[in-house]
C-alpha cells in the first residue's frame, strides 16, 4: 500500500515514448492494490495505470494475467486490460521491475455496499464466469485448500493463539473437517479469488470495473462465489451478517451464471474454507508485520467471526 | 509519503455536497508531499486533491497558508488555493482531521533539472517574492536559523556521529560561525522555504505550479533564493555542483526581482544556512526513523556535501 520503486517523471517520460499513448501530464504515486508500486499517469491522450510488479507478484504470472484480462475484456467485461507498446509487448522492464502500462478506469470502491451494489456485484460475478467458460489458461491458486494447513503451521500454534486463545485448535479442527469434506468434482474454472469491495469500481450504483487480478488462478469456480460473500456480506469486523445483503449478491450471481446442486450444496463448505483462507493469510500478516509498520495489518479476527457465523448458518445459500 | 487517514468513497462523496463540485467519479490515496494524508478526486467536473492534516501540520497555521495562496494566485502566480465550501469555508473537519479540498494542478516535477528548468524556477521564485511583496500576514519560521543550535543538540553528538564521523563538531563550528555572521538587517518577507523540484511542477519546460507550501513563513526574503539553490544546484548526493543551473537560477530570479547588495553579499552565508537547516533535519529524522520504516530516509550526507561546498566556494553567487 505504498510506493516501492520511485521512477522519476524523467524516465515514465521515456517510458511511454514505447506506446501511442501521447506525453505526461501528470503523475502521482498512489496507495494502492497489493504489494505493487503504482502510478497515475494522465497524457495528452487519457490516463493510465503504471505499475511496477514488486515480491508479491511473480513475473511468470503475468502472462496469464494478461491473458485473462484480454478474454474477459474482449467478452465485454469491466476490466483493466494491459496497453502493449508499437512492437505489441505488453510486459515491460522499468527500474528493474517488470511493468505494465493498464487501462485506467473510473469508479469509486464503496466501503458499505447496499443491497442495488452487492446484486451488481453478483450479476458481473456471474458474467465474469460465463465469460471465461471458454478460458483455458491455468494458474495454480498458491493459496488454495491443499496449502492451508502449511500456513497454519507456518503461523505455529503458540503465535496462532497470541492472536486469540484458542485460535491455533480451532484453525486444526476446522483443516481437519474441510479435508475430509471439500469437494473434489466441482466444475474449475479461472476465478478472481479477491473480489472484495476495495477491487470493485462503482459508478452510480453501477459496476464500473473490476480490478486486482493478482490473485487470479484455476479453483473451483464456485468458491470465488463463496470469497466474494465473505467479503462483502458482513460487517467489516465480521460481526454482523447482513442477510439482505447475502440475498442480493446470490440472487444477482444466479440471475447471470447458474449455481448448479452440487455446487450449491458445497457453497457452506466453500464459504467456511474462504472464511479460513483469509484468516490464515491474515494471521500470518498479524505475525510478521511489525505493530509499528506503516503497513496497516488487517485484524484475523474478523475473519475468524466469519468462519464462526458459516459454522453455525449452513443454511445461508439455501435462498 | 503515505496516506495515514483512510477515508472511505461514501464519505468523500459526503464531503463534497458541501461545495459546488460536482460529484465523485475516482478517488486514489496519493503518496506525496509532507506527513498530510492526500487524496487525488475526480468528480463530474473537474481534478482536485483532499488533504487531511496529520500532526506534521498544525492546523492554527492553515488560515495563513490559505491566505498566502489565494494572494498569490490573485497576483497570477500557479499556485493551487484551498476552494472555499458554498458558505465560504475553507477549513473543514473531516474524519477528525482539519482537511481542505484543494486546487489540481497538472504538470510533473523534474528530477534532474536542465538549465531552462532552473532559469524558469528563478523566474518563477522572483515573480512569487514580487507578489508576496504587499503581504502582510506572519507566521514564524520554526526553522529558522534561531532553531538550527536546539535541533543539533536534539539530535545528540554521539548520534550525528554515527551517521558521519566528526559530523557533531562540523555542525558546532558551522553554527558559531553562523551565529557570528548571520545577517540581521536583511528584508524579510513570506517566503515558500522548501522548493525543491518536487515541490515545482513542469509543462512543456514551463512552470504550471508550485506546490507544498507546508513550510511557508516569514523570514529573510533571500534566504528563499538559498533553499531553492541548495535544492537545485547539485546532483541529489551533493557531490557534483551544477554551474549552469546555478547561473541559469540566479539569473532567472534577478531578471523578475532585484537583488540588492546587501543580499548578493549575504547569499554565501544564507547558503550554507540553508544547507545546515536541511542537514539537521534530516539527520533528526535520520537518528528517529527505524531504518526498516517504510518512509525513504533521506541522507543528511547529501547536505554535509552541499554545506562543504558553499563553505569553499563563497563566490557561487558573485555572478
């Protein structure tokens, strides 16, 4: 949530010499998006996205990202493609860092979705996996089920429960009761897996973008349904679950993308397993991040209610 | 660097119903300027930046930076005023913080400034100090040469000597000279006090703006020439001294204001007042920043080098 790399105006100068994309403007560093350094450029032409992929993101990963980004743009969907430069490359080097020029897109992330925002949510959701049915590139979710229980011992019972009593046995229990029940016959598919609220644009109550790809990869398709509920049906803090808002984004989702039997019938698992998936990788954050780091860490234990909450209401995708 | 206060979209989508706008398309948290939380806007009708004051800024201070601005800006100098809300505020409170919705400026700030860049930064200086001529408001200048003695002993002999061997007893000697020949008779004026390129944007090798007047104040009117000569004239590690630029800087600066006698004959020792001033602080920021913060230290060394500098070459100004 910062800049990691400081280009100099001098060199983006030069650097979009490589595109038709007209001469700068204006250029800001901004907060933003995972461990990337990212610029807003505005040209003579339009404005654009320059970031600069730092640790988080694996240059190898890209290809598929912009493949994915291409599929679903020329699909009609609201997403940032990368600009390739005259000689049709879309990967640059820039300050040592592999780099992309992106589309720009306008929207604003709604901290307190409604009930109109999270049936769009659900409904682009939808269209999204529609559009990439016909996806075939694959990307292994390094943060899938099969790895969660070597972040957890990665974590170690003993920090696990300085975050909470208890938490380190209630993670193992949890690991144990997913392995022996998630579904290995759902339909995979290419998934967003992070579609939280701040990776949505809005524009009048209309989704204008979905952004952050960077965890995109190959999983079980009805699982990035069960990570976006995570994320946008509760509370932040997870303590309060808001059923009309659940409502809304199965109802949406379903009206563009058909939730089958057995997908529906999984979605409590898959929910508890996203629900954990971010405890994990929250957690971990909470331990090695420094209290006094600019970086804000996020707290586990809202995901730890959430967990809780799909615990006890398997019954919440039975609309 | 960073943005300290999160504000969310539906909260500055609250904020602006307070002035005559337009409505919010884009938000980005910006990485920019002193400790100040900022945001880039976009709204139906035009580019704005939101500053939050953090503790860097004391907001007693804002009515003068708003009236110094909207001076200057009456006088035709680029300088980006505060906007005042339909009641004909300026100063508002937002997530417990003084904030103000502020004027965008386009254009970028240089890091290696050419001879034309200087020349128009001199011009740009002379036409400002013009302007602020028939400015009446005061604020002190908390950094002043009446500070420089408290600050090195803040900072602690065997701190400063850490970060540079025998730096402690450079900077003692320094101050007793500086105590023994700082000039007392010399106008004084509002001055900007920190033009660094940064704080300079460019268009087309033209000034659009001058930005970041967070240390604004009164104090000697030349001793603003010396900031910006210090800021300018050298390679940023302070090793190498530009001559152009600097001929290219005081001749931009003489050909829009005068400088009298009296000030050519001081600026030397201004220089090297002014090179200290940026040596204390940041070896103060140096000595209390852990060197594993996400905020970039910026190297004292840089201005010891630039202090040496004026100190053998009292005629840099004789020009």
């Amino acid at each position: 949530m910062a800049v990691y790399t400081q280009v100099s105006a001098e060199e983006i100068d030069r650097f979009l010499t490589r595109f038709d994309v007209g001469t700068l403007v204006s250029v800001k560093g901004i907060a933003e998006g995972v461990e990337n350094s990212n610029y807003l450029l505005e040209t003579t032409q339009d404005k654009y996205i320059l970031t600069l992929y730092e640790k988080r993101v694996d240059p190898a990963d890209l290809p598929f990202f912009i493949a994915l980004l291409d599929h679903l743009s020329a699909h009609g969907c609201l997403v940032p493609p990368m600009i390739a430069d005259r000689e049709g490359k879309k990967i640059q080097q820039l300050c040592g860092r592999s780099a992309c020029l992106i589309t720009f897109l306008s929207g604003v992330s709604v901290s307190s979705p409604t009930t109109t925002h999270a049936a769009a949510m659900g409904e682009a959701l939808g269209d999204m996996h529609r559009a990439l049915a016909d996806f075939d590139q694959e990307r292994r979710n390094v943060l899938d089920h099969d790895g969660w229980r070597a972040l957890a011992e990665q974590c170690g019972p003993a920090q696990l429960d300085k975050i909470a009593p208890g938490l380190a046995t209630a993670i193992a229990q949890e690991l144990d009761y997913l392995d022996e029940h998630w579904p290995h016959d759902l339909p995979r598919a290419a998934i967003h897996a992070d579609l939280f609220p701040d990776n949505v644009l809005m524009l009048d109550d209309k989704i204008s973008g979905l952004i952050d790809f960077y965890f995109s990869c190959t999983d079980v398709r009805a699982y990035d349904l069960a990570v976006t509920h995570a994320a946008w049906c509760f509370s932040e803090d997870g303590t309060d679950f808001h059923d009309k808002i659940s409502q809304a984004l199965i109802t949406g989702y379903a009206s563009t993308f058909p939730i089958s039997d057995a997908e529906r019938k999984a979605l409590p698992l898959l929910a508890r397993g996203a629900a954990l998936r971010f405890l994990l990788t929250r957690a971990y954050d909470w331990i090695n991040t420094p209290a006094d780091a600019l970086v804000t860490r996020k707290d586990p234990q809202a995901f730890l209610n959430r967990l809780e909450y799909y615990q006890t209401h398997p019954d919440v995708f039975a609309i």
